[in-house]
C-alpha cells in the first residue's frame, strides 16, 4: 500500500485559545506613547513606507549610512499582503530565486545581485542558518535589505549583502487588531496582533497566524500556522529586556514545477502540470526560536546591546523531482545544447523507441529528506559616544558567538521489501498521473553531521567633522571551525553481480559505511570604509568600500566534500559604491547608487589533477540602483525602487592551465539585466484608499558558457511584468475592508528556475478579500 499523507491541523478556536492566554483584562495604566529613555532606533512602520534600520552596529540614520538598504515595511507588506520572504523580496530589484531541493536542501534559494545569499540571512541581527522556507512573516515588523558586501557588519560569507528580519516586540501602549482572509485558490487566513501594558514597566506582546489555500494556478496545498508572546521588563525605562518566542509548524506539498529546458518550460505542457507523486510528496517543518534581547542606556555616553538566541528547526520532506527524458508528441525530447547538439532536442530517446508522449522518471522519486539544524548564537556590543578635539565619534565595539549543530537522514519509500528499487512507471507527459499506486518500503540510504563554531569580534566608528563630513570605518574578525561527517548505506555493485550472479545491482545492503570525515578552519577579516559628504542637512553624497570572505563551509549544512576543497582558502569580494540620498521630507527619501561587486579569489580546478582548488576565478557585476520610499504627501505613499546590473566572468580556469578560457567575457548567471518594483497608495479621504503595484524582472543567463567549448550557447529566461492592486474602505477607525488583486492580468511565468531541470511557475491572478478589527 502507498504511503498516505497525514496532515496536521489547527483551528481556528484554537488560535482564540492561544489570544486568550495573553492577560489583556489587567487593570493596569497604559503607558504613554514615545517616552522610552533608550536611544535605540525602531521600525516605525505603522503610517509609512520610510523606516530607519533596526541594527544596533548602526548609530547613523538612512540618511547618512555610506551604502543602499531598502526596507519593507510592515504596512507595505500588509497593504500588499505579502505573505513570505520570497514574496517580499520579488518586490525588490536585483534578486532572483534559484529552483528545487539540489544539494543543500529545500528552501529559500536567493541570489542577492548575482551572488547567493542563502546564508546571508539575519532574525534581528543574529545569523539565521538554517535550511528552510520562510513561508509567514507574521512576525516582522520589516524585512531589511542591505547591498553590497557586509561580512563586517553582519559576518561570514556576505559578498552581496545581507537580508535582516526585524521582529515583532511589546510596544508601550494598548492595542489589538484581527484580520480575517478569505479568496480565491482556497485561501482563508487569520492573524491576530494583541498588545498590553501591565505596568508601567512591563508590557507583552502575542501574535498568532493561521493559514492554509492552493498555490495559485496549481494543486498543491500549503497549511500552517504559529504563535509568537513576548514580554518587555522596563519598557519605559533606560534599562530593557525582552524575552520572546516563536513557533511555526508548515505542512505542504512541495513545490518544484514544470520541466524547463534552455530558457523555456516544454512545450505543450500545463503550467498545472504536477510530475511527482502527490499521495506521497509532502513537506512539513517545525521552527522553534528563543530570544532574549537587553538594551541598556548606562550614560549619555554609553549603551550597551545584547542579544541570546537559541532555535531548532526540523523540516522533513518526501521529494518526487521532474527529472526524466519527456518524449514529446513529435517524437523529440528536450536537452541541454550540447557540442553536437545545438538545437536543444533529440530523438535518440524517444522516436526509436516508440514511447511518443511520455515521461520517463529517473532520479529521486519518493525521495525522504529530514533536516534539523540546533543554533546557539549570542552578539554582545557597547555604542559609546564621546570627542577628541573637533571630532565625535561614535563608537561600536563587540564580539558575537554562533554554534549550528546539523543532522540530515536520506532515505526512500519506492523499494521492494528485499531492498531492490521499485520500477517506476512512465507517464503521460501532457497529462501525468501523479500518484503512487505501487507498494512502499521505506529504507534509510544516508546521514550526514555537521557543526560549524564562529567567534568574532568586531569594531565600527562613525567620525563626524562638523556638520558635513561623515568617515564611518569597521573592521571584524571572524573564526570559523567546521566539521561535516556522513555513512551512507552499501548496495550490490557490479563486482558483487560478478560474483553472485543471483544479486541485483543497486540493491541495498544492511551494512553502513563510514566516510572520512573533513573539517575546515579559517581566520577572516573583513573591513569597510566610507566617506559621506552633506551638501545641507537634507541630503548626502558618499563613496564606499567593503570586502567580504566566504569559506568552503559556510555553514554547518554546507560543509566542505573532499581535499580538494576543504584545503582552499575562503573566496575573496569587495564591493566598491558611490551614491547620493535626498529627503524631501521627513518622511520621503530618495536614494541613488554606481556599485560594483567584484569577486576577485574564486574557487576554480587546479590545472593538475587531484591538487587543491586554487583561488584564480574572477568575476565582476556592475549596476545603478534608485529607490524611493516614504509620503510624498500625507495622502500619497510610495515605495519604489529599479536596479540595472551586468555580470561577467572574467577568469574561469586556473591560472597555470594552458588552455583557452572560453568562458571569459560571458555572462553571470542570476543576474536579471533589468528589474524593479513598485507600491504607491493614495488616500482620497478618512474612508477610501486604492493602491497599485507592479514587479519587473527582466531576462536574466541560467547557463555559463563552457570554460573549454566556446560552442554552447548562453540561454535567458523570459521577462515578466505582473501588476497588483488594492481598495481598503474604512468604516470606522477600527474597522475596515481591503480587497487585494494579485497578477491581475493572470501573466504566466517563472518565479523560480533550474534550468535544463525544472521551473516553479509563478502564481496566477488571485483575490483576496480581508476584514480588519482594531479594538
């Protein structure tokens, strides 16, 4: 019998059980508004689409901060019910999504300006390491982008940027607000927000979610829900500690698409087209974070910041990816160009074998994956302010220590109960049937420990010299230690076929290899330098520069494989920027930037064989970047930003080889050409507020030339243009009305893309009618 899914639910009733919990009846004063004593910058995102940064190694405001951040704010991302990070960051220009489970395992695959930023994610200034899709930002009060490389503010392995979640905190007054969410594509959703003061020190804070629809245009599922109380001791005092928790349980059908093969799906396929096995493919994760965050205002002149988290995150997933040969109705089957082969097509697969319309699985098919990353991370530093002579100095010193402790177990459910795989049927190719109607059996094929120790140090000043010279100058130091060690499972070989001609090949052993284990250690520094010009009080001119350092084993899912790479040192970047920002109001700010991203020691063979990974690689990516986000007027807000980069490879081959480096000169991959986004709303009076937007992605290459073949062409992917828009209707102060239209011209195309493999299409047009209660 087939496995069957059992699927977990929460219901509503028990979300109100959960709101209950909070003690919102206390007979306590509130608070008044805005007399906390700390000099801490907040998110202030309640009325506006301009915030400053929440990152406590930055003492300056947007305004004069020598580099590009862009920040989502919670009323853009409600306003434009944007649900996930990946939804958040479509919005913004110069990223892109990579496709499918690949070797790191399922989750947020993101290209930050040509480069990978998986590991370049932060949950209030702490690494946030783990595997996973961070599908609900019910939580963060903003998601907070930050270009260019930033190893020295936010630590190892940032050659493009970073990406912070800034979290939901108790704030110093009464409030309470519900919103109900109900559309097309099964979508019903619940949040509640419920913040109280107790005391005139002590205020607590709850938000909870709950929510489940089909990806829109396709059947997959997706379901969860989490709660997430936290508590503050001296809200109104110079002294503050919060203590928070959050929980999140997801259970979905995975997601991987449709076949894609240079640059375009197959043709004559649905975009609803599902090649797995939907009775046995499922997802689920646990994400479980505690934090305990004390600010403290010791003097005029000093306050000190630390922040202790501890998380445990576990997803597991039984994977079916479309990998196979897709004999098409022509008798042709799609493939990758090769040297002889330039049309992208073949009928050595199909046509001579008499299987015209269908699939061929191969691959993982009920593939089990379970993950669990354990991290312990702390950041301590001290913000002193003082002078020497005519200058003021801001000073920020500290040291920071992260812990990832990882466990991966591999196995399968498509096996004979001896051990031999399960022969797995074709299927149609323009309608497949995607379930399992065979026996399972599960058997464990592969673990796989990782543990990765970084401590560091870091200093930042920031100089004034009288009203209009800014020099802001950072150095760290980080240590990193990692260990990866894997078994995996023994099958019959061809040898042992030889020898016992009764076995079958490839099935599996009850015996257990252990592999050698590999570790890798590294010293890094990282340092950036700016300098920033104030023509007036409302605008700056700045130039900066900033390295970053990546090792092999960049975090502890990641760990190094063999000799070869352990044993190189860690890539080398820098990111050199000239920029101009305007605030046209206290409320508006526009900005504008020339970057170059230039990554200059990157892992390539060595020219003899066997020998270490060599650091020769180079490559650069050269872009302009505007943006602008605020209120124009108190009835008009706007957040809108554009990006135009060009990446190339400029050295892809050792040094020491002698032969041609075809693939210099030719275009990075991930590197969207063209790309921007854009929310504007206008308020016509107390009642009535419509909003617009659009997201741009432009053509981006998904292939590198060959370093030893100039006869492969590079192959795009398609650009798309999607708009959105919404109507609030306020009956009262308290209660209103949203109605949301996403994609409305149902444009199809592809948000997420592995090229010559498969391709996630993008959701289709949907509505989404929501009710918000203030009480």
């Amino acid at each position: 019998m087939a496995k069957i899914k059992s699927r977990k639910h929460l219901g509503t009733t028990q979300l109100v059980a959960l709101a209950a919990t909070l003690p919102l009846a206390a007979h306590a004063a509130p608070a008044e508004d805005n007399v906390a004593k700390l000099p801490t910058i907040e998110v202030n995102a309640e009325n506006n689409y301009k915030a400053e940064s929440t990152s406590t190694k930055r003492t300056e405001s947007l305004l004069n901060t020598a580099k590009t951040t862009q920040i989502i704010t919670a009323q853009s991302l409600k306003e434009q019910n944007l649900l996930s990070l990946q939804d958040a960051l479509a919005t913004t220009p110069g990223i892109s999504f990579g496709a499918g489970e690949g070797g790191g395992g399922y989750g947020d695959k993101i290209n930050l300006r040509g480069y990978d930023a998986q590991s370049n994610i932060t949950i209030d200034g702490l690494r946030d390491a783990a595997v996973q899709t961070r599908s609900d930002l019910f939580n963060y009060e903003a998601v907070e982008i930050t270009k260019g490389a930033n190893s020295s503010e936010s630590g190892v392995g940032q050659v493009s940027g970073g990406i912070n979640l800034a979290s939901k905190a108790p704030k110093n007054r009464d409030f309470n607000e519900v919103t109900l969410g109900k559309g097309s594509d099964d979508y019903t959703r619940i949040t509640g927000d419920f913040n109280k003061v107790l005391s005139d020190d002590v205020a607590v804070r709850l938000n909870v979610m709950n929510h489940q629809d089909t990806y829109v245009g396709r059947p997959e599922e997706r379901k969860r829900w989490g709660y997430a109380p936290s508590i503050t001791v001296g809200i109104n005092d110079t002294t503050q500690a919060t203590l928070s928790y959050f929980h999140q349980e997801d259970d979905n059908d995975p997601l991987y698409g449709v076949p894609y093969y240079n640059g375009k799906a197959v043709p004559g396929i649905s975009t609803a087209n599902n090649y797995g096995y939907r009775n046995l493919d499922n997802q689920t994760s646990d994400t479980d974070i505690t934090t305990l965050k004390v600010t403290s205002a010791i003097s005029d002149m000093f306050t000190l910041n630390s922040i202790t988290r501890f998380s445990d995150i576990t997803q597991d997933m039984v994977v079916t990816a479309p990998q196979g040969t897709y004999c098409l109705a022509n008798g042709l089957s799609p493939t990758g160009f090769t040297n002889d082969n330039q049309t992208g097509y073949t009928d050595a697969n199909c046509g001579k074998k008499g299987i015209i319309g269908q699939y061929i699985p191969s691959g993982p098919r009920g593939y089990h994956r379970e993950t669990n990353t354990k991290q312990f991370s702390n950041d301590t530093n001290l913000i002193s302010k003082f002078k020497t002579g005519i200058l003021e100095h801001a000073l920020v010193t500290g040291v920071s220590y992260s812990t990832e402790d990882y466990a991966l177990n591999v196995g399968g459910y498509l096996y004979n109960s001896n051990g031999t795989p399960l022969a797995k049927p074709n299927m149609d190719v323009y309608h497949p049937d995607n379930y399992w109607h065979g026996e399972t059996n599960y058997f464990a094929n592969s673990t796989g420990l990782g543990k990765l120790d970084i401590y560091s140090a870091y200093l930042f000043d920031t100089i004034k010299l009288g009203s209009q010279f800014l020099v802001n100058a950072g150095v760290r130091f980080d240590r990193t230690e990692g260990q990866y060690a894997t078994t995996s499972r023994d099958s019959v070989t061809a040898d042992d076929v030889k020898k016992d001609p009764t076995l079958v090949q490839g099935t599996l052993k009850n015996t257990w290899t252990t592999n050698p284990a590999t570790s890798q250690d590294n010293n890094l520094v990282s340092y950036n330098l700016g300098l920033t010009y104030k023509p007036t009080e409302s605008t700056s001119l700045y130039a900066t520069y900033a390295n970053a350092q990546k090792p092999t084993q960049n975090s502890a899912n990641a760990g190094c494989t063999t000799g070869t790479t352990c044993d190189t040192k860690p890539e080398e970047a820098v990111n050199y920027e000239l920029g101009a920002k305007w605030q046209m109001n206290p409320n508006f700010l526009i900005n504008a930037a020339v970057f170059r991203n230039e990554q200059n020691k990157v892992r390539v063979a060595s020219a003899i064989a066997g020998m270490n990974n060599v650091l020769d690689g180079k490559n650069h990516v050269d872009g302009v970047e505007i943006g602008a986000a605020g209120n124009i007027t108190p009835q008009w807000g706007i957040s809108a930003s554009l990006a135009y980069m060009k990446g190339e490879y400029d050295q892809t081959i050792a040094s020491a080889a002698t032969a041609t480096d075809f693939a210099k000169g030719a275009k990075m991959t991930n590197v969207p050409e063209l790309s921007g986004g854009l929310w504007t709303t206008y308020q016509f009076n107390d009642q009535w507020q419509v909003g617009y937007g659009l997201t741009y992605q432009g053509k981006m290459y998904l292939s590198s030339v060959s370093a030893t073949t100039n006869l492969i062409p590079q192959v795009q992917s398609e650009d798309y243009l999607i708009h959105n828009a919404s109507i609030t209707y306020s009956y009262n102060k308290d209660l209103s009305f949203q109605l949301i239209g996403k994609n409305l011209s149902d444009k199809e195309y592809y948000a997420r893309i592995r090229n010559n493999g498969w391709a996630t299409p993008g959701e289709g047009r949907q509505g989404v009618f929501n009710v918000n209660y203030k009480f």
